[in-house]
C-alpha cells in the first residue's frame, strides 16, 4: 500500500462532502477579518498576565519563560512550518529564537495567513513564506522540515489521524513537532463535573466580596468558528499513535472555563457602574488605538490559586480533561 493509499484511509471527511465545503468557507469567512475574541486581537491587552505566568510554570518551570522559547533548546532549526495562524505573539517568539530558521505559515484562511506573513515578513525580511491549506486535506513534502509548530488551530481540525500522519511523515529525520493547543472537552461544552468545580471555585470568591450574587451563566458554542473544538478531546491520543512523544505538559482545566463563563450578576454589576466609568473605558480604548496599552484588570489571586491547584490536581489524576496541553514530538520511524 502507497504511503496516499494509507493516508486516504484515515480521513474522517472528504473534500468533496457538501456539508465540510459550506462549514470550511464558513470557517475560513470566519477568519477572514481581524476577530476580536481571537489571539490576535485580544493578547496584546493581557501581556504577563497572572493566568499567562501560570501557564509557563505549568509549561516550561518559569512562569517568565514562554513555551516557544524552550523549542530551540531541541536543536538548531532551519526549515519550518506553522501549522495554522493564531497568535502574532507566539509566531514572533518562534522566530526570534530560532535565529537560522525559515518558517512557512500554513492556514485555512488565505486573508489571515497573508496579513501575518505580511507583518512577520517586516520584521524578519526573506524568513517567512506563506501557503494557504486545510489541514484537513494538505500534502506536504516528505521528510522536508526539521521543525513543525502549531499554536491553538489544531482543535479545529476533524481529520486529526490523517494530519498526523502528513506531520510525521513531513518531518526529516530526528525532526520536531511542537504543539500547544486546547485539549478540553470539544466545542467547550465542559464536563458536569468541571462546571460544579468551577461554580463551587467561583462562588467561594462571590462569598468574600460585598453585594455580589453567587452562580455563573455558561456561554452557548454561538460565538465559536464552525470547526471550533470540533474533536479537541482526542488531540493527544491521536498524535501519541502517529509520532514518538517525548513531553507532555498541561494545564488550564479551570481557568479555562472563565473564557465560556459570565457572572450570573452580569446585568446588575453593569447597571450600578456609574457614567464616569464608562467615559474612562472609552478613553483606554482610544489609548489602546495609539499603542498604549493597560494591564489586565487583576483577579484575587486566592481564587486563581485555588483554580491552579484543584484543576491541576484533578487532571493530572485523570479526573477531569485538561484545559490545554504543550507537548514535544519526534518523528517516528517505521
């Protein structure tokens, strides 16, 4: 059997299927424009964050240090593909440490990969490329890259056996795939268990604050891209089987949910803030528009901590699904 041959067999969707084509146009539509729930749009407000330090002690062992900083520590990197365009951060990081590397952006949206490309290339001129894919469907060259990244886009993959397989088999001998993606229940839709942890978590903090309702309100998947978290939970059982993994971090099991989650007295905090504040929100927006940008608003550390500690510990007993998940590949032999 042809290396196609084995590939073809382990599609989930086909290119040709009526419902994948309307959902990927809707998806690549999606990602057409700046979002302004993405990456792109929202991490420059939320640079060292309490929620970020967290994920890189969770990640890398020092809450300053970034996971894409740890990838040269693997090897001296010159060919590389990034496997989906999510945050301009990242992508940065990549390129700054990898000083030698020449990175090829992958993505479903020709409008998100070329408008990257654009920026990266400004700053690192005749280092970046770009290339517009699905990722459910690519073919790439055999034993090509030393390095592949990818950065939040995998979960919204369906065909995740068949990405694997042109993963490893596009890496060159003694390659490295890098992936940092959610791997949490798909779609969001959180386990029971998560929500009562997370509501029980969040309302012990409501009970040190004055004037507050406790309960939160659970985010429907309305807002989230067509392939959105599509498979998310299978991500890592699916890359183990076709490449070699060498580490495997995770973290975010409870913090994750706040991003799908709003307090159940949302309307009442909004309708008691006085028109003052309203002014001055309205200034740090147009700050924000001349690069001035605002630290995030902090959260008592006592819940966050208590957040880090239970999800934490209840995933790595394998009582709950992780949040998200860094991990290390090496290309597998046959």
């Amino acid at each position: 059997m042809s290396s196609g041959d084995a590939a073809a067999q382990l599609l989930r969707v086909t290119a040709d299927d009526p419902e994948y084509l309307r959902q990927a146009a809707a998806e690549a539509a999606f990602w057409q424009a700046v979002h302004p729930m993405g990456l792109e749009a929202t991490e420059a407000k939320y640079l060292d964050g309490q929620v970020e330090r967290y994920v890189n002690e969770r990640f890398t062992g020092d809450s300053r240090t970034p996971w894409t900083a740890t990838i040269s520590r693997w090897g001296a990197f010159e060919r590389g593909l990034m496997l989906g365009v999510s945050s301009p951060k990242r992508e940065t990081s990549v390129l700054e440490t990898n000083p030698r590397l020449r990175l090829t952006l992958m993505d479903i949206s020709p409008a998100a990969v070329e408008r990257r490309a654009g920026l990266l290339g400004e700053r690192f001129p005749g280092r970046v490329s770009s290339a517009a894919a699905d990722l459910n469907f690519l073919s790439l060259p055999d034993e090509h890259y030393d390095v592949i990244v990818s950065s939040s886009t995998i979960h919204h993959v369906t065909n995740l056996e068949y990405l694997a397989f042109q993963i490893n088999r596009a890496l060159a001998p003694g390659g490295y795939f890098f992936l940092e993606d959610y791997v949490g229940e798909p779609r969001f839709d959180f386990s029971p268990e998560k929500r009562r942890l997370f509501e029980m978590l969040y309302n012990r903090d409501i009970a040190r604050q004055r004037n507050r309702k406790p309960g939160v309100v659970w985010r429907d998947a309305s807002d989230l891209s067509p392939f959105c978290g599509i498979r998310s939970d299978e991500i890592l059982d699916v890359f183990r089987r076709h490449l070699d993994e060498v580490q495997l971090r995770t973290a975010a099991t409870l913090t994750a949910p706040m991003s799908r989650s709003l307090p159940a007295d949302w309307d009442d905090i909004w309708a008691n803030v006085p028109p003052w504040r309203f002014k001055l929100a309205l200034l740090v927006q147009r700050l924000e528009q001349f690069g001035i940008r605002r630290r995030p608003m902090p959260l008592d550390q006592r819940f966050l901590d208590e957040l880090y500690l239970v999800g934490d510990t209840a995933a790595d007993a394998g009582l709950l699904k992780p949040g998200i998940a860094f991990a290390v590949y090496r290309k597998r032999r046959a």
